[in-house]
C-alpha cells in the first residue's frame, strides 16, 4: 500500500460518489466512531516563485476537514478537500481509520489501487495535451 500522505492525496482526488459509497459500506464494521474534527474553513495555499525560490502565500482555500477515531480499534482517520463538501472528508477519514485499523483492507486496497490508477492517466493524459501546445524557438 501507499505511504500515508500518498494515500490521503488519492482518496481526496477519487470519484466523489465511489469514495463515499466504500465509506458507507465499510462503516458497519468499524464500531463507535468519535469524531474529533469536523469543520470547513480557509488554509493559506504555498506557492514558489520559480525564479528567485522562494516561498509565498498565494491566496486562500476554502476546504472541508474531518478527523475521527475509531474507540474500538485505537485507529484514528483524516480527510481534507477543496470546498465545502464535509461528507466527502468524513468519507476520506473513514476509509483512512478502516485501513489504520486493518479493517477491510484488501478490499479497500483495491479501491486506492485503482483511484490511483485512474489519476495517474487522467495526468498523463493531461501532460500529454499541454505538451502538444509546447512551441521551441530557436533564439540568435
């Protein structure tokens, strides 16, 4: 499986309706559920100035965040994504906690697996068309 900060980025980026659907299904198992957070609300957004290196804060983003705990399991699950979709971060913590707690892991494993698989040519797909745009000049 993913290293945690890759799991958490595919989660957020996968089909909304598929990520709350194996929430769902998976929540019967995981027994009494504390929620820790649960909140939307503004995070400054980093950028780097490609010239000169240096960090700036580019604006701010609005973004829905959940952190839960699951008692039963001593396993603790995150979400955040862009927006106001609070659902969808629970969703992201649940599925997050399942798999901290060992709860349905193959099952959930392939469901990351093929999220991710997914993203990876929805970019190189999208590489490929800016690349197709991409003009060299010969300068004298």
């Amino acid at each position: 499986m993913k290293d945690h900060a890759e799991l958490l980025e595919t989660l957020a980026r996968a089909n909304v309706d598929v990520l709350k659907a194996e929430a769902e299904a998976v929540l019967p198992q995981l027994g009494d559920i504390e929620v820790i957070e649960n909140r939307s609300g503004l995070v400054m957004l980093p950028m780097r100035d490609t010239v000169t290196g240096s960090d700036f804060y580019l604006g701010e983003v609005l973004t829905a965040e959940a952190h839960i705990r699951l008692n039963d399991h001593g396993a603790e699950g995150y979400g955040m994504v862009t927006g106001r979709d609070l659902e969808r971060a629970m969703a992201m913590a649940v599925i997050d906690a399942a798999l901290d707690a060992g709860v349905e892991t193959d099952r959930l494993g392939r469901f990351v697996d093929k999220a991710a698989a997914i993203q990876r040519q929805a970019d190189d797909d999208r590489l490929r068309r800016i690349e197709a745009t991409r003009v060299e000049m010969e300068t004298l």
